[in-house]
C-alpha cells in the first residue's frame, strides 16, 4: 500500500476508515433484516407486533422519560375525552 499523503491526509489511513464504516453499514443492514425477520415470527405467533415496537421502544427509555411520556398521553387523552373512564361514564 503506497502511503500517499495529500494536504495532510493519509490515503491509506482514510482507506481504512472509510472500509471500516462500509463494512459497518453492511453489518447494519443485516441486523435490519434479523430485526425485521424476528418481528415477522413474533406475527406469526400470533403477538401484535406494533404493541411490541412500543415496547421495545419504550424500554430503551430512562424511567423518568417513560414516566413524563404517560403523563403527557394521559394529559392528551383526557382532553379529548378519549380516557377509558371518561368513555364508561359517558356509557
């Protein structure tokens, strides 16, 4: 590999990084598709897969996020009268 160095830049080492980030993005991809393979099971069990996204969405989250992100659905809801016991008093 010639060492080429152009206005400070190594060549081979930018080679390198950008190989590395290529080989990433590939990895990146084929987890998408295990990710996405694994969804189409949990379908097939017979699980709603949406509700799963939510889940693992929301387990991601710090619990005072989670806790801020109830509140304010609730908050949300309540204004618009969508609130389970909103609906059975109106019932």
């Amino acid at each position: 590999m010639e060492v080429m160095n152009m206005g400070g830049v190594s060549a081979d080492q930018l080679r390198l990084i950008i190989d590395k980030i290529e080989r990433l993005e590939e990895e990146k991809v084929q987890l998408g598709e295990h990710i996405k393979d694994v969804y189409s099971e949990a379908k097939a069990e017979g699980f709603d897969v949406k509700t799963i996204r939510t889940v693992v969405r929301m387990r991601k989250m710090k619990p005072e996020e989670m806790n801020e992100q109830e509140e304010m659905l609730e908050i949300y809801l309540s204004a618009l009268g969508m609130r389970r016991s909103e609906q059975q008093e109106a019932s």
